[in-house]
C-alpha cells in the first residue's frame, strides 16, 4: 500500500469505484494525517491540562492510535468528546 504524503496527490475521481480502488491501493501517510488533525484544531481556542495516567495504559493507547492514524492526544479528545455527550443524552 502506497502511503500519500500530499493531499494534492488524492485525485478527482470519475465514479465511486474509481474512488474506491484508489483507496484500496493507497493510504494517508502517518505525517499526513499527523499535520492534518494540528491544522484543523488551530483556530479554536483549547487550553492545556495535566493529567497523570498510568505508564502501560498511555503506551497502550498510543499504540491504539498508530493503528488508526490518529496523533493519541486527538483520539483521547475525541473519547472524551463521544463520552460528554453521551452523558449528556442519558440525563
């Protein structure tokens, strides 16, 4: 699988099909997606925190986020983000 390192090397496609086979034949380079999620979070305000986690349990969740190609700060926010409003909801 060939890894993309620009989003200007992502195509336009003609059909869903093409757009799928493009997609089975490549991916977003680790960079890529890294740089991705750090642009579309710099024009909102956020604050920095300090939070103590155990050391096997941050391991375990920044392997957890190589796998999806996510920076683990992200995929912590995003949980963090899923878990609010479902509490939210249950009220």
């Amino acid at each position: 699988m060939e890894a993309l390192t620009k989003w200007e090397d992502v195509p336009l496609f003609d059909s869903e099909q093409a757009e799928a086979d493009f997609w089975h034949e490549h991916g977003v380079g680790l960079r890529l997606m890294e740089t991705s999620v750090a642009q579309s979070s710099e024009g909102s305000e956020s604050v920095t925190i300090t939070l103590r986690i155990d050391p096997r349990m941050l391991s375990r969740i920044k392997r957890l986020a190589r796998s999806r190609f996510l920076n683990y700060q992200s995929m912590i926010k995003q949980w963090l983000s899923e878990r609010m409003e479902q509490e939210i909801r249950d009220r």
